[in-house]
C-alpha cells in the first residue's frame, strides 16, 4: 500500500491533529520509498532543525528508508523531492515517533480488504519491516457479504494468509479475531431491509477451528458482541452505523475496551 505519481517536482506534508489530546506530535520521522523514487528534503518552518539520513541499502527488495530526526516535537512535516526529474515516485507509508514510553501502533487496514487481499509476497516483506510485538488480524466480515461465500473456501484464504504470514514472520505473536455479527441488506417488493448476516457465524466457527488447530491466540468477538443475534442489540444501542455493517464511533471504542479487558485478564491470571 502507498501512494504513487508521476509529477516531477513532488511535495506533500505529513501532519496529525494537534488537538485531540492524545500526544500525539512526534520528533522523528521514517518514510519508506520505492528504490526508484526520489528522496525527498524538509521545507518550511523546520528545515533548519532536521537531520536526516538517506536509506542507501534497501531493508526488503525495492524499498529504502529514510530518517528525520526533528529538534523538537511537531504536528507535521513538509517535504519535497530533491530533484526533479520524470521518475514514477512510490512512497509506502511512514512511521511516527516521539520518544516517548508506551504502545507504537500501526492501523494498515483498507475499508473492503479480505484475507486475500493480504496473501501477497511483497505486502509481507514491507510489513515485516514495523517488528511487531504483537500482530492483531481483525478480518472476515467482507468475505461473508459474498454471494458464493462457503465457509470451507474461507478457511482456505485464512489458512494461505497464516502461511505466508508466518513464513516472513515467524516469531511474531499473532492473535486473530472473529468477526463481530451484522446485518446485510435485502430488497424485498423493491424496498431495501436489513436482515441479519448469518455467515458471519460460519466465518467465525472457521477462524476457531484454524486457530484451535495452529494453536494461535484467537479472541472471539462473535462471543464478545453478544454472539447469535447480537446485532439488533447493537443496533438498538445506537452503537452501528446506518449501514448497519461498519459500528460508529462508540461501537468501535466499545469492541477496543472489549479487547483490552480481555488482555488484562489474560496477564493477570500469568502474574
């Protein structure tokens, strides 16, 4: 994933809201580029303050890293190209940093993406360079909006992903989530109507078995929502979105407490 042109002279700004309250201002910045792809330099207000050093060796095939150490915490940082060339520029992202002890988290998650969507050589290599402590893998609902959706072919999708994923990571902890269940929509005399999604359950009874099997962690959030008919409860709750798919934002820092108080027991029954 990343973003790609063809413009000569190239300059975006990478910046996160300042006011949220989150701390979220950072003092060092890694982007990650094609090869191919033109360096790029700070502008504007923090361009006398940066050090910055130039990938040279790709860390995976293809793919150079570049660090800026800024003199002081920012919300954002303006870049431009060095040259200006016609080179087809692909940058794949880039992490932010400040020093700070806690959690570095990493969302890649793009609205649609399936298991398979993620079984890709290339996708593991640059995913293998964040280091994760911990890898969470929260897919399954799409598939099951399928037409054709068998639970015996997304147990193959899920089991190719484990595979490749744990070729380029091997000794990353990895825990899996099932699908929380949803409605999907029907037209029914031609007025659309909602009905609940039952293959969410058959991809969660999946997801189970494979990990069961592999002895990977699994947390299961069908069970946690509340399981079989559970979507009514959360759609009453006002806790989905219209869609009544995607939840909205208190539906989803809910499933996120749901998550963290399960962690908490788990490292409290290890103490």
């Amino acid at each position: 994933m990343g973003i790609a042109t063809e413009t000569a002279n190239l300059s975006f700004t990478i910046g996160v809201t300042p006011r949220n309250g989150a701390g979220y201002s950072f003092n060092e910045l890694i982007l990650y580029r094609d090869a191919r792809a033109m360096p790029t330099v700070v502008t504007g207000r923090y361009k006398e303050m940066v050090d910055v050093v130039y990938g040279e060796t790709p860390v995976v095939p293809g793919i150079l890293r570049d660090t800026f150490y800024i003199g002081r915490q920012v919300d954002t940082l303006s870049l431009k190209t060095t040259r200006v060339d016609p080179w087809s520029n692909i940058y794949y992202g880039c992490i932010l940093k400040n020093g700070n002890p806690g959690i570095l988290y990493h969302s890649v998650g793009i609205n649609g993406a399936m298991f398979v969507n993620y079984t890709d050589r290339s996708f593991m290599e640059r995913l293998s360079l964040l280091e994760p402590s911990l890898l969470i893998v929260s897919l399954g609902t799409n598939e099951t909006f399928g037409r054709r959706f068998r639970e015996e072919e997304f147990a193959g999708q899920v089991e190719a992903f484990l595979d490749l994923l744990q070729e380029y990571m091997p000794g990353v902890p990895l825990l899996l989530t099932t699908p929380p269940e949803c409605y999907r929509p029907v037209v029914v005399n031609k007025k659309k109507s909602f009905v609940r999604n039952e293959k969410t359950e058959l991809a969660t009874r999946a997801i189970l078995q494979i990990t069961g099997e592999r002895g990977i962690a699994c947390w299961d959030l069908f069970a946690a929502t509340g399981g079989k008919n559970s979507c009514e409860d959360w759609f009453k709750g006002k806790w989905m979105g219209t869609d009544r798919v995607h939840f909205n934002q208190d539906g989803y820092a809910e499933q996120g407490l749901l998550l963290f108080q399960a962690i908490r027991r788990i490292i409290n029954e290890e103490q």
